[in-house]
C-alpha cells in the first residue's frame, strides 16, 4: 500500500511530461495507478472479510511518533474500491471528453492523478497526524481541479471559495486531532478507538473534528461551496463532489462514530445539521434549472442523508450508512458523467434548452433513470436496500424511546420525498419533450451521438448500482464488517424483500409524496420563481469576504504611513519596553566584565566610538555610510585577534558588499541628508536611539554573565571533526551541525534578492550581450552562436568568423558602451589581470573551508567581489557579458543542491542532513576524504553568488539604464 501511495507521486509528476506527447490519450497512462490500487484492493478482500486487517508502516518522524503507516479495515476497503475504481472510470472518462483539447492537460491529468493518491492515503492511513496531512493536500488539489480554467473569473472564484472554507474547517479540526491525541496519548486511529477517552476535552476535540467533517463534506453551514465548485471541468466534479472529496467528511464521521457516538455534542450536531442539509439542499434543487447544480444541490441533499445514517453510532444504522455511501459514489458519479455527455455534445446544461434528447440517445436516457432510481431509493436498486435499512434501523431506535431517531426518521422521510422530486426534475429536464407556452410541442434538441466509449463509465457505475440491489445479501456480508465495529447488538440485514414492514410502507409514502411535489412545482412554476430568502448562505460568505477585506485595508492604512522612521521607531519602543521591563522585573543581577581581553580592544574601542558619533553627526549620505563602515571594520579587527579567521574573513567581505550596495542605492537619492525633508523631533530621536543602546548594552552583559554551565561550544571542536569530518569549526556548524537554520537563512536570501530586484522594477534578470547579439537569428543559429567566442573587430565587438579569425579575443566588452568619462583603462587593464584570479581564489575558499578559514559563503562573496569589479570597469553590459546567466537560476540551483543534501539521506532510510564521506589514496595526490556536505557549501556558494548579482543587476544596471534614459529624455525636451 505504501508503494502504490508512491506510485501515486510518481506518476503525477510524470504525467505533465507525457502529456506532450501523449496529449488526451495520457489519460489512459494515469488510470493505470488507481487500476493497480483496485486490483490490489480487490486481491486482498478475502482477508478483509475475515477479518485479517493487512497492515503496513513505515516511521516518518519518529520523536513525535508520526507514522506513515497504512490499515485496510472493512471501511478503508469500501472507500479503496471507491476512490479507485471511481477514480479509474474518470480518467477513462477524460480521454473522450478532453479529447482535441491540449491546454493544460498534462497540468489537468497530474493534479487529478494526485488527488486520487491523497485520498488513497487519506482513506487509509492509521495515522491521525498524517490524516490531517492528506485532508489538507486533498483541499490544495481540489483547488487547482476546480479553477482548472483559471481564465474564467467563476472558476477563480469557486476554487477559492472551496479552498478557505475547507482549510478552515481542516485547521479546525486539526486543533480537535492534536487535543485527541493529546488526551489519548498515541497517534494511531486504531488505537484510539480500541480505547476512546472521555471528558471534557475530548467533547470538544469532537466538536473541532465535526467542523472538519461537516465542511469537507458541504453540510450547513457550509452547503455553499459545492453547488459553486461546479464550475469545474465536469470529470472534477463527478470524481471530487461525488465519490472522493466530499466523502472525505463522511469517511471521518463513519470511523470514529463507533467509538464516540454516545458523548454528548455527537448526535445532536450530526442529526441536526444533516436533516438541516438534506432538506435544504433538496428544496435547492428543485428550482435549479442547471443540470449540473439540480446534482449539485441533490450532492448536498444526499450528504446530509449519508451523514446522519452513518454517524448515528448504532450497528444497524452504520450497515444502513456504509450501503448509502457505496450506493451514493455510483448513482452521482454516473450522473454527473452523463451531464458531461450532454453538456459536451450540446454546449448547455440549461433544462428550459433541452428538449426530446431522451427519444434521440435511449441508452444514456436508461441508464441516467436508473442512477435516478438508485438515489431516489427504488426497488431493485441498492439505494432502494440502503435506505429501507436506514428506516428500520430508525424505527427501532424510535421504539425505544430515542428522541433524537424520531427527528431522524421525519427529517429522512420528508428529504427522500424531495429526492425523488428533483430526480423527476432531472430526467424530465433532460430528457423530456418540453412543451412551449401555447401548448405546443417543442422541436426535438438535435442530438450529435457522441464519440464510442463515451459512455461507458456512467453505464458500468449504473448498471453496478442495479446490480447491487440484486446481490444485496452477498454485500450485506461483506459490509458487515465495519458494521459490526459499532456498538449493540443488530439484526438487520440487506436484503431487497423484508415482507410487508413498515419501512415499505415510508417508502412507499416518499414515492407518493416525491411525485406529488414534483406534479405541484411544475403545476404551478413555483420552480421559476425568485428567491424566497434574502440572504444564502452564499451572501453571508461574501460578506464576511469583503468585511475582511475592507478590514485589513483599514488596518493596512491606519499602521502603514509609508515613513520608515515610524516603522523603526515602533520597533524600537516596543523593544526597550519589553527588554527593559524584563531587566527590572529581574531580582538577581549578575555582571561579571573584564576591563579588556585583548590590548587591540583598548586601541579599536575609542575609533569605533568616535566612528559612530561622527557617523550620526555626518550631513552626507555617503560619508554616514563610511563611517558606519568604520564601525564593521573594528569588529573585524577584534574577530581576528580573539581567534576567529573565518569570522573576520566573512564580515570584510560583508562589509565590502554591503557597502558597495550602499553606493548604488545612494545614486537615486540626494547626497545631503534633509535636503527635501529635515528630520523632525531630533531630541526624541536622540532619547529613543540612547535608551535603544543602553538597553542593548544591559541584555548584552547580564546574558555574557549569566552563564552557570560549561558551554556547549567547548564540545564542537570534537565534534566538527568527529562528526563533520572537518577542522573548521564555523564552517561545520553551518553546513552540517547547524545545517537546517542555515537552509532557512539561504530561503532569507532568495526572498530578499527577488524582493530587490522587484523594487527596482527588473523585468527580468538576465541581461546577455551574446543574446542581444545573436536576438534576431534563428533558433539553431543562436544555439550553434552561444559556442563562438567574440572578437574585436573595426567595427566593434563580433562573433569570431572565417574572415575574423585572426582579431583578438573579446574581453570587458561592456566599456566599449560607456562614455568616454567613465571609462578607465587603468581599472580594465587591472581587472583583466585580477578576475579569473580572484574566480580561483573563491573556489579555493569553498572547497578548503572545511578545514581551513573559508567556505560556501566567503567563497561567494569573493567571486561577487569579481563581479563587482567587472562591473564597475565595464557597466552593465560588461556584467552581462560576465554573467550570461540568469541570477534566478543560480539561486534556485543553489537552493536545489542545499535542499538535496537534506532530502537525499531520507532515500537511504537515515535522517534528513546525514553527511556521507568518501575516502582514497590518488596517485601523487595522496589521502583525499569528501564530505558530502560539501555540496551544500556549494549550494550557499552559487545562492550567495545570485545575490549579489541580483542586487548588481537591480540597483546597478538596471539604475544606470533608468538614469540613461532620464538622460536622453531630458536631452531630447532640450533640442526641441
């Protein structure tokens, strides 16, 4: 089970290739998982009716207990056969219906796939941690399904309404799962069940996991969703809203309602809101004139139905409900696929268009009104066995005095007659000879027949539905199972003839009064007329949307003025508060300071101090940024005499970069301070900037002085060397001790370079001489171009031809396009000699610093150093020509090669960041160990890169075009 679970990722992420070239027919590769899933299913269904429960973990997260572990009970196995073999028919289904369709398909056929593979594992795992994980990742699937056509403003919609209204409720319940386990102490479904907890707690767990349940499956009140989820493709809406996700919910409510029926917010929430649902959603339904959403809101109906038979905790009433859960996946499914039939062939869904389609397509019209039959509860089908057990089991429980079954049993009987209402409003409405006003028959719609095979899946999920009635008593075996996992002792059993009973008798009444509120609503157009209610449920979401909405506006207004003072300031407030109100509420002081540790601090101290006056004294912008420079500067004087190459190595760098960030920044800006806007309430400023230091200067000496234990630190020159397999310890703890928080500083700076480069407004961020070059040839020729070198020519820069062999190579292109004052051949003259020189020097640092001062991100800094001075001697088209590529790529690569180091161990069963090391004896080079950490130096060393030529790019070339063109339009207002 846990390889099919996989098989699942896999072809998902293989399908979106295939589809290139496999175009609809892909389709038939994707069917193929859930295909095996079934066989699998059905090969194991011996030992399931026998009650050997086949059972397969795998341990994921072993501190926190998590399993990825899989259980196929009675009810897995239902819901297998169901999410599978449903499953399966669609995508079979899809190859007819998206045939000479290509766009998005492989994006379509891999996120179904998916899908299918999340409720696969949803049905299955043992997990309730991992349950959770599946249910959200059905909520994101069914998102991307349902605004598959995302030009469409009500797909867009609809998918997001889906999607917030079912996250919700699975964070919801997710709080319920956490307090569950908790109190249960395991994580295991089984385990809990075999042993539920009470208390208070627990009532309210359940409470949470009911709001999971009751929105996943579009109970009221949050009905809503599913009628408007039918904007999507309409294989989406027979797999999702019929078979798989809305089942989700009922799945939920069916396994634990064993084993937590009797605590008290059970039944009254489940019966309530499922009577509510099923009564709403079959008066919907009757004034719909979309054959899509008569099904939809029929969906809901039968939901709530579903829900309060199989969550009412009794044994008869879950035989009833697993019946009704099986019999509802096969009558909606085959629905909902007749409708794309129709909607295909026709181009409308709408009843008032549809008119004598029945007499022109007799088998589509046959086997609609038995899936019809099915859901209305008519002999022989299986909703007929299904509901007659729902209605016995009611009665009995009515006998013995239940209050809760009498609303039960009104509540079911009144819904099944609307049932059967607006199952005659849909084969009526699409198959039907309509009659216009005067009387008058109306022309017959003209029927296209449809491609062979298209309607194959809807006839074999129909003829299942028929068929399950006959074989009733056989399934009645097989469904026992789960049944029997609820409390009492029950007597029931399927079957399509119990005698005269009186659930013959109810269901005789639902057929009476289904015809007879069919016949009313047409006889009296009350179908046609407006809404009766003010407000749905739908309003009252779009009220809360919008009130969000305008919410965060007034909040977004009222605390973001677009002044970074004020911003720092609060900051700043909000830090002396908090820190100060800790150091005074603190009874015990402990302040140990040595006047000095080194004599260089006695030098560096009174230079950084004065650095920093004069820096907040400075009237120029670039002089305070010098001399906050200063400060850096000292700190790397002190890293150096207190033993810390690598530190010392790394903030000169940082220092340099961060400087030269500064310089390209301040040429956008005025070069005095307050030369538009003076600053305002200086002494505040000063006050708040004294308390900030002071402050600081007290958490720095308490917390240096606080220390009561050896420090962990005296420990990792061993380890380093024990378990990095290196001698530098920074470099060690970064990439492999500490290696997770470096990931996410790596995240930082990703997110940081395309922040900066989308202030600037960069369009994109490669800017290529050879490609500016070589634009206008065609594609084999630009590819055969990207391998010839450039060579200066009298007429400028060129790619090397026969006739140009001879020129000299090109190099610092770039300062052929600068103006003659900003060129200097000194600066190229010395770059040419320094470049490549200073690229080896970077590479050294990457690869010694495992032992020696150096590393990923030193190593990178340095080779941006290189770029920078590329820059600077030959402008931005000589940084295009020095870095062709894309900083994007090189981030996203760097990224890549960290993230791998991470996931690769999990491959090989051990944990995430686990080092491999290799070991020889080379020829004249002699004992040679790799790390594999290392390629995660490697992944810090091209992210760091990026960076720096993101910022390059942006502030720099792109400020110079921006600046350039400021310049030519200024030029040209003059000459006219």
């Amino acid at each position: 089970m846990i390889v099919l679970l996989a098989l699942f990722a896999v072809g998902a992420l293989l399908l979106p290739v295939l589809a290139r070239w496999l175009g609809a027919r892909v389709f038939w590769v994707s069917a193929l998982f859930p295909i095996a899933a079934l066989v699998h299913a059905l090969a194991v269904s011996p030992d399931v009716v026998d009650g050997v429960i086949p059972f397969e973990t795998y341990t994921w997260i072993d501190p926190l207990g998590i399993e990825l572990s899989m259980r196929m009970d009675t009810l897995s196995w239902v819901m297998t056969l169901v999410v599978t073999g449903v499953g399966a028919l669609v995508m079979l289904y899809c190859r007819v219906y998206f045939r000479g369709k290509t766009a998005g398909l492989g994006r379509f056929s891999a996120v179904l796939l998916a899908f299918a593979g999340a409720m696969y594992g949803l049905v299955l795992t043992d997990d309730a941690v991992m349950l959770v994980m599946f249910w959200e990742v059905t909520s994101i699937l069914s998102y991307l399904l349902i605004g598959h056509y995302h030009t469409r403003a009500a797909s867009r919609r609809a998918a997001l309404q889906a999607l917030l209204v079912t996250t919700l409720g699975g964070l919801v319940m997710f709080v319920g799962v956490v307090m569950l386990v908790v109190t249960a102490g395991t994580t295991s479904i089984a385990a809990i069940l075999a042993a539920p907890p009470t208390g208070v707690v627990v009532d309210v767990a359940l409470v949470l996991l009911l709001v999971g349940a009751i929105s996943k499956s579009a109970l009221f009140p949050f009905h809503f969703w599913l009628p408007g989820a039918m904007a999507a493709p309409t294989p989406v809406s027979a797999y999702l809203h019929a078979a798989a996700m809305v089942k989700a919910g009922i799945y939920l409510l069916a396994r634990f309602s064993p084993a937590f029926a009797e605590a008290g917010p059970w039944r009254p929430v489940i019966v309530t809101l499922g009577i509510l649902t099923m009564l709403l959603g079959g008066y919907q339904a009757l004034r719909e004139t979309d054959l899509k959403r008569i099904l939809a809101f029929g969906t809901v109906s039968q939901l709530g139905f579903i829900s309060v038979v199989i969550a009412y905790g009794t044994r008869d009433m879950a035989l009833a409900g697993i019946a009704l859960l099986l019999s509802h996946a096969l009558f909606k499914s085959a629905l909902f696929l007749v409708v794309g039939v129709i909607d295909r062939q026709l181009s409308t869904r709408d009843i008032r268009d549809l008119s004598g389609v029945g007499r022109q397509a007799p088998t589509m019209a046959a086997l609609s009104m038995v899936a019809i039959a099915t859901m209305a509860g008519l002999p022989p089908t299986l909703g007929f066995v299904a509901k007659e057990a729902a209605f016995t089991a009611l009665l009995d429980l009515v006998g013995e005095g239940d209050g809760w079954a009498l609303a039960a049993l009104v509540g079911i009987v009144a819904g099944s007659a609307l049932t059967l209402a607006y199952g005659l409003r849909f084969v009526w409405g699409a198959f039907w000879t309509k009659r216009d006003a005067a009387g008058e028959r109306r022309e017959p719609t003209y029927w296209p027949d449809p491609p062979i095979g298209f309607l194959s899946a809807p006839l074999v999920l129909a003829s299942l539905a028929l068929a399950g009635g006959i074989v009733s008593p056989l399934l009645d075996s097989v469904l026992a199972g789960y049944a029997d996992t609820a409390p009492g002792e029950g007597h029931y059993h399927l079957a399509l003839w119990h005698g005269l009973e009186p659930a013959l008798l109810l269901s005789l009444l639902t057929i009476v009064g289904g015809v007879g509120v069919f016949w009313l609503v047409r006889a009296t157009g009350w179908d046609l007329t407006g809404r009766i209610l003010r407000f749905q449920a739908g309003d009252v979401y779009y009220l809360v949307t919008r009130g969000i909405d305008r919410l965060s506006v007034s909040v977004t207004s009222l605390t973001q003025r677009g002044s970074l003072p004020v911003y720092v300031g609060t900051i700043f407030v909000v830090f002396v508060a908090a820190e100060g109100s800790v150091l005074l509420a603190s009874p015990d002081w402990r302040i140990a300071l040595d006047a000095w540790q080194h004599p260089v601090q006695l030098a560096m101290a009174p230079l950084m101090i004065a650095a920093g006056i004069l820096a907040v004294r400075a009237r120029k912008r670039y002089t305070g940024v010098v001399l906050v420079s200063v400060t850096g500067l000292g700190m790397i004087v002190l890293f150096a005499v207190e033993g810390a190459p690598d530190l010392a190595l790394t903030q000169v760098l940082v220092e340099s970069v961060t400087l030269i960030a500064f310089a390209l920044v301040l040429r956008r800006l005025p070069s005095r301070m307050g030369s538009h806007n003076e600053s305002v309430a200086p002494v505040a400023r000063a006050v708040l900037a004294i308390a900030v230091g002071v402050t600081m200067a007290f958490v720095a000496v308490v917390a240096s002085s606080a220390r009561i234990h050896e420090p962990v630190s005296v420990a990792w020159a061993e380890l380093a060397y024990e378990i990095g397999h290196g001698r530098n310890i920074v470099n060690v703890a970064l990439v492999d001790l500490r290696g997770w928080d470096t990931m996410g500083e790596l995240s930082v700076l990703v997110l940081a370079a395309t922040g900066v480069a989308s202030l600037v407004f960069v369009t994109h961020r490669s800017d290529n001489t050879l490609e500016r070059m070589t634009k206008r040839l065609p594609k084999a020729a630009r590819r055969a171009a990207r391998r010839r070198p450039l060579v200066e020519t009298t007429e400028g820069i060129r790619l090397q031809t026969a006739e140009n062999r001879d020129r000299p190579r090109a190099w610092l292109v770039g300062g052929q396009k600068m103006s003659r004052e900003s060129r200097s051949i000194l600066l190229e003259v010395i770059v040419r000699i320094l470049f490549h020189t200073i690229i080896v020097v970077s590479l050294y640092l990457l690869f010694a610093g495992h032992n020696l001062p150096g590393g990923g991100f030193a190593g990178g800094l340095v080779a941006g150093m290189a770029l920078v001075m590329r820059y600077i001697a030959g402008g931005r088209y000589e940084l295009g020509a020095a870095a062709p590529r894309d900083a994007g790529q090189l981030l996203g690569a760097g990224l890549v090669l960290a993230v791998g180091t991470a996931v690769v161990p999990l491959l090989f069963g051990v944990d995430p960041l686990t080092r491999g090391i290799w070991e020889a004896e080379l020829p004249l080079v002699g004992h040679v160990e790799f790390v594999t950490s290392t390629i995660f130096d490697v992944g810090v060393y091209l992210v760091v890169i990026g960076l720096v030529l993101d910022v390059l790019r942006s502030l720099g070339a792109e400020v110079d075009r921006q600046l350039r063109e400021e310049k030519d339009s200024a030029e040209r207002r003059a000459v006219r």
